[in-house]
C-alpha cells in the first residue's frame, strides 16, 4: 500500500491505536467461540452420561438452539439500550452463569430434566445477543483504526471459525480426562475471560443517541428497514437458504455417506477438517489479497465454486484423498463470503439499526438451519442417500446462481472510484 507524504506520525499513531481494539475483539472472540465449540460437545454428552436417554438430549439441544433463534431476533433492543460492548460484556457473564449452573446443579443432585432443559433455553437467549454485540461494534472499530471493514471483518471471523471448529475436539480431551462436568466449567471461564478482555481493550460503540421508544416498536422498526432495504433483504434470503442446505448436507447427508460408503468416521472428520482449514485460509487470503476487489465478482465467483461442487463431488462417489482435497479448495472460496457480507451490512445499515438488523440476519441464518436437516432426514429416508445429495446438490447449484441472475447483488459494489481507506492514510 502506497504511503502518503507527511503521513508518518499519524501511522504510527493509528498503529498503536488499533493494536489494543482491534486485537483485544479478536482475542476475545476467539475466546468465547471457543467455549461455545466446547459446549456444542459438552452439554449433549452431560446429558447423555446424566439420562442415557437420546430423547433427552435432543430436548436440551433443541431448546438451546430455540434460545439462540429467540435471542437473535429479539435481542437487538436490548443490545441498543445496554450499549454493544456493555451488552456483549453482560450477555458473556449471563451465560457463563448458565452453563456453571449444570455442573453446580447436578453435583446438588438437583438437576431435573425441565431445569435442565430451561437452563439450556436461557444459555441460548444469552449467548446470541452477546455475539450478535461483538458484530456491532467492528464498524465503530474500523473508523478508528481506519483499517478497511473487510479487514476487520476477517479478522473477526476467521479466529471465531476456526475457534469453534477446535472447541468440540477439546471438548472431548476434557472429557475423556476428566469428565464433562469440568469441560463445562471451562467453557464458562472462557466466557468470562472474553467478557474481561473486551471490557478492557474495545471502547464503547460511538452510536447515535437512543430515542425513548418501546421494546416492540424499536424491535419492529428494525425489521421494516431490513424489509425495506433491496440488498440485505436479499442477503437475508440467500443465508436463510442456504445455511438450510449446508445444515442438511453435513449435519445428516455426509454423515450418512460416510456411515455408508466410506464405511468411517475418522474419514468423514477429515473432510470437516479440510472444510474448516479452507474457511480459515480463504479468508486470511482474501483480507491480504482480495480487499481492494470489486465486490459483487467476488462473491459471484465465490458462490458458484462453493455451492454446487462441493456436495456434488460426493455423487462422483471418488476415493477419500479426492473428498478432502475438493472439500478444502472449494471451502477456500467461501472464505471471503462472510467477511464480504459482515461489511455489506456494516455499511448499508446506520448506526442506530445495527443491533436489530444484525440480529435479523442471524436469526434468519439459524431459522434455515432445522429446515435442512428435517428435509435431508426425510428425503434420505424416502429415495435413498444419493438422490437426496443430488437433490441439496441441484438446489445448491441453483442458489449459487442468484447474485449473478437478480440485479440487487450489484449493489453491494462501492461507487464507482472509492478508495478503500486502511490505517489512517494508506490506500489499498
């Protein structure tokens, strides 16, 4: 990046200025996905070694995962009028409190099923507002740092990806070496470990000035604008969607194929693995490489490499090397999606709605979610495994096609010769 004359005080400044802010989300974040990773292993297996029963466990998982659709569409008033990085703060210790309740409560003998399960439901409604907190403070973090958005985006997601990928493994040496209980109080340390560092390395959100309004109207009126806005609207639709199809492909189709045709499932981890590890670098790659490019390319580029090859590599039925090797290159392309997104939505929504529209989305995001692995179930049940990735995979290819078919997509762009401002003088 060139560097502009007379500019050397204010990058310095601007360097310093964005080590603590910047790295103090990062870390942070990396944290608390951590310990959601670990939870995602160690609250089913805590029930199952309580109950032995599956029943149960599906009981508390669905209603954790009903807290998080529930918190993410409704906390983004909350999160206005706490402030974002006061909400964040509150909403970690909030759930770390839910989850060291389990192990407390059991150790009591007083854990019954129904506590069990509400406990589960409040951890879900705590845990989304306070992700959804840490989003809306990146944009307030890029102005004054003055890195590019979709720098600070990257930064955001690649470590909370890869985070959550780790924690369930971890979760599971945990348990092997000293039971769930323990991976539990683990994971509620590192909620209030992320809830410290971001109390003392990211300043408050500069938003504007709250108005006095109800709950209601303020969470109705950040719904309309979404509704109103042709882009995130769009945005809202195609994650719904697709977040369905990839739930129903590697949460039921690849675990079947692997049951069934691979015959392990040590194989069907290293394709998760490959998966993962091609997020991580194609977003690393794209904040160092991809920045500067027209966006609405990328992302068609993007969806077309990643939706439908993909899953339809696994109807080619080829050996396990082939399985990985497609899976970590065509994960590579959707490194760049969400940081692209993240910034999409950073920009097009004011300071004041940022709360509720994030929340929107990633209330959308999980709603599509039980959608796809029901219809995966049903559909492998009815005509067989392979029809049914032939099915995800025709859907898929057909949604890859929408930014490049509905003319909304092209907005996404920046206007024609803006320059991407990063670290206080440089332009990339």
């Amino acid at each position: 990046m060139a560097r502009v004359p007379g500019s050397a005080s204010p990058r310095r400044r601007s360097g310093s200025a964005m080590k603590a802010p910047l790295a103090g989300v990062v870390l942070s974040t990396t944290i608390s996905s951590l310990g959601t990773g670990m939870t995602m292993l160690a609250i089913p297996w805590f029930v199952l070694e309580s109950t032995g029963q599956g029943v149960d466990t599906g009981l508390v998982v669905a209603a954790e995962a009903t807290g998080l659709l529930l918190g993410s569409a409704s906390g983004g008033p909350w999160i206005d009028r706490l402030r974002p990085r006061h909400a964040a703060l509150l909403f970690d210790f909030a759930a770390a409190a839910m989850v060291v309740l389990i192990p407390v409560l059991h150790h009591m003998d007083r854990l019954p099923l129904w506590l069990l399960s509400t406990i589960g439901l409040l951890l879900g409604l705590s845990r989304s507002p306070g992700d959804a907190a840490r989003q809306v403070l990146l944009p307030d973090i890029a102005q004054r740092t003055g890195v590019a958005l979709e720098r600070v985006t990257t930064a955001y997601d690649a470590p909370s990806q890869g985070a959550r990928t780790l924690g369930a493994p971890v979760a599971g040496v945990v348990i092997a070496a000293v039971g769930a209980p323990a991976a539990l109080a683990i994971n509620a340390l590192c909620l209030i470990l992320a809830g410290l560092i971001l109390r003392f390395t990211v300043a408050e959100a500069a938003t504007l000035e709250q108005r006095h309004e109800g709950y209601l109207h303020s969470l109705a009126e950040g719904f309309r604008f979404l509704r109103h806005d042709r882009l995130l609207f769009t945005i809202l639709c195609m994650i719904a969607v697709t977040n369905g199809l990839n739930s129903g492909l590697f949460s039921v189709l690849v675990p079947t194929y692997g049951q069934e045709i691979l015959n392990s499932s040590v194989h069907v981890g290293l394709i998760f693995a490959a998966s993962g590890v091609g997020i991580i670098t194609g977003s690393l790659l794209f904040a160092w490489l991809g920045v500067s490019r027209r966006r609405w390319p990328v992302v068609v580029v993007c969806y077309l490499i990643v939706l439908g090859p993909r899953s339809g590599i696994f109807l080619l039925e080829p050996g396990l090397t082939v399985l990985v090797i497609v899976s970590g290159l065509t994960m590579l392309a959707f490194g760049p999606l969400n940081p692209t997104l993240g910034a999409v939505k950073a920009e097009r929504t004011p300071p004041a709605y940022r709360a509720r529209v994030f929340g929107a989305i990633a209330a959308a995001a999980m709603l599509g979610m039980p959608v796809g692995v029901f219809a995966a179930g049903v559909l492998s049940d009815y005509i067989g495994l392979m029809p049914s990735i032939a099915v995800f995979t025709a859907l898929s290819a057909v949604m890859s096609l929408c930014p490049l078919v509905f003319p909304a997509w092209k907005e996404m762009d920046r206007p024609e010769g803006t320059k991407i401002l990063d670290q206080a003088g440089s332009r990339a």
